[in-house]
C-alpha cells in the first residue's frame, strides 16, 4: 500500500475538506480524490460521504482510523530506523521555541548523560507542527505550550515559566496606551488568558507569537509588552524598560507529549523524568495525565 495514501486519508480525516487536504499537503483536489478512491478500492469499503453539508468519515471510515494513525507511525519509525547509520539510535526533541533559551544547554546534557550513545535532534518549533510530528513518529518528544489532544498522544504538565509587563513608556498599568501595547500571542490560550485580565488592551492592533520578536520591537521601536521573565529582568537591568509593578503576571504552563506507543519505553520515560525536573517548581514535578 502506498504511504501517501494513509497520509491523505489522515489529513482529510482532520480537514474534512477535500481542498484544504489538497493546499495542505500540496497537490490537486483531483490527486486527493483519487488517492482516496484507491485506498477506498484496496479495502473494499467506502471512507467517507460527500454533500453540501461537507466530508464525513463513514463507519468503515471511522473504523479504520486508528488502524492510519498506527500505520503512518509504524511507517515514520521504520523510515528512521533504517536511515540510523552506524546502529545509533536517534531520539527527536521538539521544543516550543519560547524554551530554547530555558534550560535548554541543561536539557542536552541531562538526555546525553541519561541515554549515552544516544544520537539526538533538537528542532525549534511551535505547539501545532509538534503535535502533528508526534502523531505520524516524526518527533519522539515534544515541549510544548499548547497541547493538542488526541487518543494517540500522551501529555503531561512538567511546570511553568511566567511572562511580566515591562515597558518603555510607563511603570502604571493605567498609564499603558493601547496604541503602543503589543499583544502578546505566545500560545493558543494566551489571548483569553490575556484578555480577562486587561480587557481595555484585548483590542491593540500589533500582537507577536514569540518573545525573542517582542524584545526586539521593544528595543527598536519601545511600547509596552509581556516577556519572559528573564527577558523582563534583562530589559530592566539594562535600562530600555520598566516593570509595570501593577500588571499581574501572566502563567504559562509547559507540558511534555509523546505518542502513546512510547510512553512506557524506558528511553522515554528518562527523558520525561529529566523535563519534570527542568521545568519543576522543585525538582520533579509530579506527573499529570491529561486525556482527549
């Protein structure tokens, strides 16, 4: 059987759009519809329906699901195993990109010491390519700040970093001009969280999705933000900003994912113990399972 057609099957079973599987993975609607008749013809049974309310999975559609999901996988892990030179074993770590500059130098050498002999590849990415990556066996880790849940994904919370108010302009909440706020837009949830608790600055018209950026355009152009704390404490130490003492922090919550499959490997399970003790309040922080 052709891979490209799980692939598809997968992607349409999540877009349930023809033509948005087509733009995402780069071919014509015409290419997708017959990749799907073809696995349709391989097993004999119809995936899914057609009509103008949109594309849904049938019952034999719904069936063989699970049975993609494990294949794709199967089929990635293969794929590594087999370009794994030498008989090295490579484990691949996604990180939300926000982390890089937290304990990740400690993170490499934790996982070096823990699994010697181990190849590993670290990728900056965000929340939603982490979870896809998880899901097909690209990645066999991900930090992450916005878990994406799934019956075939396992993810934990292992802590938090915090997020403060500094600004060029002000060190008073009430003084913060909206036409220089730039929101901050780091996670899924950050705009509702953010929102609750400044509602007069949910509507600024500039919001950045990573913080490296926000620092940026704070010292090039100045205004008024929420950066990690040890950018806030960096800006203030060098004198580009204040801390607006009245602005609450903001809590972001960090978690581990990994595929189901992988959970109770031994490799894995190091790995998770050593992210609990990294992002931990104190040491490790206790495991919590969050389901679909």
């Amino acid at each position: 059987m052709q891979i490209e057609l799980i692939q598809t099957f997968i992607d349409l079973c999540e877009t349930r759009s023809f033509n948005r599987t087509a733009e995402r993975l780069s071919v014509t609607q015409s290419t997708v519809s017959g990749r799907v008749r073809a696995l349709e013809g391989s097993l004999g049974h119809r995936l899914f329906t057609r009509s103008r309310a949109g594309t849904e999975l049938t019952t034999g559609g719904l069936r063989f699901a699970p049975h993609a999901r494990a294949l794709l996988h199967a089929w990635t892990e293969a794929r590594h195993a087999v370009g794994d030179s030498g008989g090295v074993l490579t484990m691949r770590i996604g990180i939300q990109s926000d982390l890089v500059t937290l304990h990740f130098s400690e993170l490499i050498g934790d996982f070096r010491a823990a699994l010697p002999g181990t190849a590993f590849l670290f990728e900056a990415d965000y929340s939603a390519q982490m979870c896809s990556d998880l899901m097909t066996g690209a990645e066999d880790l991900a930090i992450l700040f916005s878990p994406r849940y799934h019956p075939d994904l396992h993810f934990e919370t292992v802590g938090e970093i915090t997020y403060l108010m500094v600004s060029t302009e002000t060190d008073r909440l009430s003084d913060v001009r909206q036409e220089t706020y730039i929101m901050p837009h780091y996670s899924y949830a950050m705009p509702q969280l953010h929102a609750a608790l400044h509602p007069r600055l949910a509507t600024a018209s500039l919001s950045i999705g990573q913080n490296t950026a926000m620092v940026l355009l704070l010292r090039s152009l100045g205004g008024t933000a929420y950066v990690h704390r040890p950018s806030a404490e960096e800006l203030i130490r060098a004198g580009t900003c204040r801390a607006v003492a009245d602005a609450a922090p903001i809590q972001q919550p960090v978690f581990a994912g990994l595929h189901v499959r992988n959970r109770h490997r031994s490799a894995h399970r190091r790995m998770l113990q050593i992210v609990r003790g990294r992002f931990g309040p104190s040491g490790a922080a206790p495991a919590r399972r969050r389901g679909a």
